[in-house]
C-alpha cells in the first residue's frame, strides 16, 4: 500500500515537472546560482541558498553542476560578507548544508584556494553557535583530509594559531557545560 502511494506521489512529481518545466530541480539551482551572483538583497540570496541546499540534498546531479559552475566560490565568497545577525546565520548554515551535501559527492569540489582560511575565520566567529559551528569544523576536517595541500594550509602559522585559540575556547566551553551539568 505504502509502495503504491509513492509510486503514485511521484507519477504525479513527473507529470507536474513536465507541465511546468521552470520547477525542475536543475532549473531551479541555475536560477539560484544567478541570483547568488548578481543579487544584493538577503531575502533573495537566502531563498537561493534554501533551494541550493534542497538540490544538492536530494540530487548528485546538482551536486555536479554545482561544482562545475564554481558555485563553492560563491558561497565562501558570500559567506565572508555575514555577521553574527539571526538573518545571517540562517543564511550561513544553508550555505555549509549546501557545501556538506556536495562534499559528500565531491569533497574536491568544495575544496577550493579559500576554503580553509574562510572556514576558520567563520568557526573563530561563530564558536559559540554549536548547531552551526558543527557544521563549519566538519566540512573544514573533510576538506583538509582529502588534500595535503588543503593540509599544509593548516600548517600555516596564522591558521595555526587560530586553530589553537578555537581549540582553547571549545575546550574551556566544553570544561564550563559539564561543571555547569554537574551542578544541576
């Protein structure tokens, strides 16, 4: 019965995508990744990210096109313009969904000249926002671990240092939550 009513659910996705070509799911990421070029308004470049981060989430497809139209660029790029803002940071963790999912088909492909310089500038600024700093120190782990040359990025002596303040201030917030545990 189950099986039935997918089956059901997407002939009528085919039949819907074929009346109305502009919903495709490739369609809609080119769309998005123009707006992330040329728009300069947060409330479009958020509703690109959120469909950005829907196609690369349930497309491989996606995920390619995306790598070949040098769209990680643009996102560290945009990433580099945010604040701690709540707008900001709901737009920041579309754009490390978006780049987790594609990393998952193409670690290379989200490896690109800044993404480890952008990736711990953005944990050294979002630290205390665990949902999304999570999600920033996983990427930047895949990233470095795929390369040597991501790698010796690392080594670099302004990374390294902060890398090691980063440690420090997550290491002190994880000494301070299990004291504040224990006293609860």
């Amino acid at each position: 019965k189950k099986i039935s009513q997918v089956a059901a659910r997407i002939q009528k996705a085919n039949i819907k995508a074929k009346a109305e070509p502009h919903m495709k799911l490739g369609v809609r990421t080119t769309k998005s990744l123009l707006t992330l070029l040329k728009s300069r308004s947060l409330n479009e470049v958020m509703l690109a990210s959120i469909t950005l981060e829907a196609s690369t989430r349930l497309s491989s497809k996606c995920c390619f096109a995306f790598v070949q139209a040098r769209a990680p660029v643009i996102l560290y790029t945009v990433s580099k313009t945010l604040n701690r803002s709540l707008p900001h940071l709901e737009l920041l963790q579309y754009i490390l969904l978006t780049l987790t999912h594609v990393s998952i088909h193409n670690v290379d492909g989200v490896a690109t000249d800044e993404s480890v310089d952008t990736l711990v500038e953005l944990i050294q600024m979002i630290r205390d926002k665990d949902n999304i700093s999570v999600l920033a120190i996983r990427l930047l782990t895949k990233i470095v671990k795929s390369s040597d040359f991501q790698k010796q990025k690392c080594k670099r002596i302004d990374i390294y240092k902060r890398l090691k303040s980063i440690h420090g201030l997550l290491k002190r917030g994880s000494v301070r939550s299990n004291s504040f545990r224990e006293t609860m």
